[in-house]
C-alpha cells in the first residue's frame, strides 16, 4: 500500500484552498473526496442539470476534467475536456481494458498548486454512458486517456497524491494566477 502524503499547504498557495462562488470545486481534506460514488441509477433531467452545472465548474476552474464528488455529489458521473475538445460528460464508466504506460505531470482541482509525475496506463478502453442513458465505449490513448484514468480514480476515492512519486512533487501557481517565477 502507497505511504499517505500528507498535503501542507504553503501560506502563498492557501487562498486557493478558499471555498466560494468563484472556487466551487471541493478541496482537500473534505471527507468525501475519500468516499466511493455510487452509480448512476437513471439518467435523468436532475443528471443533466449535474453535467451541465458541472461543465460550468469545469471551464471556471480551467481544468480538463471534474469528478461528481468534486463537487459534493457522490454519483459515478466525470467530465472530461481534453486540449482542444469540447466537455464531454462520461456516466458509470467501466474500465474494460488498460495497455502500456505513460509517466507525466497532474496536478487536480481539489489540490491546487500541487503538481507531480504519476505512472497511468498509454492505452485505455472504457464503457459507460453518455448523457442520454446510452451504452458507449471510449477508446482513448495519451492525454485524454491520462484525464479519464484520473477523474475515474475520483469516484473511489483516490486522489492523484495516492499515486504519484513523491519526488516530483511541487507546488506551482495554477495557469493564470499570480506568480512570483520569471521565465
């Protein structure tokens, strides 16, 4: 079992930590990004004002993905919006087949400023549903394969700290923050 690594926050980096209208994502140590989501029973018109509340989130937070209990709900329910597509809501996904492997950086809403390398499967085959109840299957490889694998492990509650290794980790100012580092 991977040691816990306990997050301290460094003073410049707690106002992101700061619940509110504009940082509505939960952050840790809020319990339930620890807890298992359940499934998704029936798509409903209550799960697509979830996906659309959801994307909104998404693009005000200026991620590439967000899990339901992101955001307090404890449904199987993630988004994800690779560079350069538009969110794409992915309901009870299943992972049905995982190959090869890719090391690189993540960093997660509910952790902000944290970064660090984690080791995820190159190749994924996911099944699942889609916003209108639909059976899909996912076949995703690189980067988006990296964002699904992520918000996925949000719905058992693991969180990418659980994964990474400990010596890449780093804390660096979201994109678009305030920053002290000249480039």
């Amino acid at each position: 079992m991977p040691v816990e690594i306990e997050v301290v926050v460094p003073d410049e980096f707690k106002y992101l930590y700061v619940q509110s209208k504009e940082r509505p994502v939960v952050k840790i140590p809020d319990p339930v990004l620890r807890k298992k989501a359940q499934p998704v029973v029936k798509v409903s018109k209550k799960t697509d004002l979830l996906i659309n509340d959801m994307i909104r989130i998404l693009k005000l937070a200026n991620g590439v993905g967000l899990a339901a209990p992101q955001v307090g709900i404890l449904q199987r329910l993630v988004i994800i919006s690779p560079e350069g597509k538009r969110p794409f809501p992915v309901i009870n996904p299943v992972l049905v087949k995982a190959e090869g492997e890719q090391v690189g950086q993540e960093g997660c809403l509910s952790i902000p400023g944290l970064y660090g390398d984690v080791k995820r499967a190159e190749y994924i085959e996911v099944e699942a549903l889609d916003r209108k109840g639909r059976e899909i299957v996912l076949e995703l490889e690189g980067m988006p394969a990296r964002i699904l694998l992520h918000e996925m492990d949000h719905l058992d509650g693991v969180l990418f700290i659980d994964k990474v290794d400990p010596a890449t980790l780093h804390w660096s100012h979201p994109e678009g923050e305030p920053n002290d580092d000249v480039e």
